[in-house]
C-alpha cells in the first residue's frame, strides 16, 4: 500500500520531469524504446499530422521489455506504428540501443548514414523520461532544435494504463536519480532540480522507492 504521502511526492517528481514543449514540425520523430507501446502510438500520431517525414525507432530489449516485446522494441514499435497507417518506408529501425545515450548516439548515426539532414528533432518517450530525454539529447546530439513530447496524461491516469503502480513510481525516482548525478559524469546536461522536488525525491527513496536507483559511477 502506497501512503499519501508518497502518492503526492510520486506526483511532484511526475510534474518535474515534464516539459510542456508544444509539438510542432520537426526534421525527423524519434521514438525512444521502452516498454510502453503508447511512445509508438504518439510517434506515429505526430508523423500522420505531417510533423515530420521520417520516424526512427529505437531501442533493443531490456529485463523489462524482454517478454513483452521479444522481437525488440524498436521492432514492435515499428509494428505498431504501421499498423496505425505510417508507411513502412517512412520508418527507420534502430535495433541495438540499450540505454538513453544509446538511443541518442545511435539514431543519429542511421540518420546521417540514410543521408536525412536533422536541424530539429521530436523527441518522443514515456512522459516521466521528458527531460531526461531533453538533457541526453542536448548533451549528445549539439546543435539541433530538441522538442520533448509523450502522451498527454495525468499522473494518474498513467499509473491506470501501467497497471502496476510500484513500478511506476519506482522509475520516477530512478529517472531523477539519473538527473541529479548524470551531469557529473558527461551523460546530460544539467538540469535544476528545484529544492521541493528534490525533498519528495529524498522522501521517495527514504520509503523503499529504489529498485531502479543505479550505483553511482554505473550508465
């Protein structure tokens, strides 16, 4: 049983990680791999209303993902993405990537090698990954416009559509975890944490929300 107290801070740590960027046309959609499948319904939502021409999918399998989507991710949102009306052609698959940095590092490598010239890039992941997307992609890919999207949902209305709200709120932590020590280790930009957040952070951790928290000096 999760107690108010923690429902409210999980509630925080979800409002900081978003950005609240208004999507708007793009050189290329990339649609970062995870377990949830709605990074490739809004992916291809955005490439249907003519956002950009072009959508990389990226992203191999993890514990998480490996019996969910054991084809990968990337794939599977593929799959789905084509299955909601965006052509084949107009989607590059990235199979490989096991991290953030990876997904970065390794979509803009297939995008300079299928000869599509990025200026401007819609970032498109799990709501409570948005700025850590953001600040990765800063960090990695300089030089290019970053909008940072994901779908339209209340905290609690995500948690509904996970179905497993220990998982939840135990990834919101970890992902501010990833924002706070990132930065020292070349992985992110920086990114103000506000003092209140990073109390319900502290508050989190202090109740058991750990199971995604990385050893310090680990990617």
């Amino acid at each position: 049983m999760i107690s108010n107290q923690s429902w409210s801070d999980a509630r925080q740590v979800w409002n900081h990680h978003l950005m609240h960027h208004t999507p708007r046309p793009c050189s290329v959609i990339v649609g970062l791999g995870s377990h949830d499948l709605g990074v490739a319904d809004m992916s291809a939502g955005f490439y249907l209303r003519g956002l950009a021409p072009v959508i990389v999918f990226t992203g191999s399998t993890s514990p998480t993902t490996r019996e969910r989507m054991p084809r990968g991710e990337a794939v599977h949102y593929r799959e789905r993405a084509v299955e909601l009306g965006v052509p084949v052609s107009a989607v590059l698959v990235e199979p490989n990537a096991r991290n953030t940095g990876e997904n970065i590092r390794f979509s803009r490598a297939l995008l300079e090698e299928a000869g599509v010239n990025v200026e401007s890039v819609l970032l498109v992941s799990k709501p409570y990954e948005e700025r850590r997307a953001y600040a990765t992609t800063r960090k990695l890919w300089p030089g290019v416009d970053i909008v940072s999207a994901s779908s339209p949902m209340t905290f609690e209305e995500y948690v509904d559509s996970i179905g497993d709200d220990r998982m939840v709120v135990d990834m919101l932590v970890g992902t501010l975890q990833r924002l706070l020590v990132y930065p020292a280790q070349g992985f992110t930009i920086e990114q103000p944490v506000p003092d209140e957040v990073a109390e319900a952070y502290e508050r989190l951790v202090a109740a058991g929300f750990t199971s995604r928290l990385i050893r310090q000096g680990t990617a």
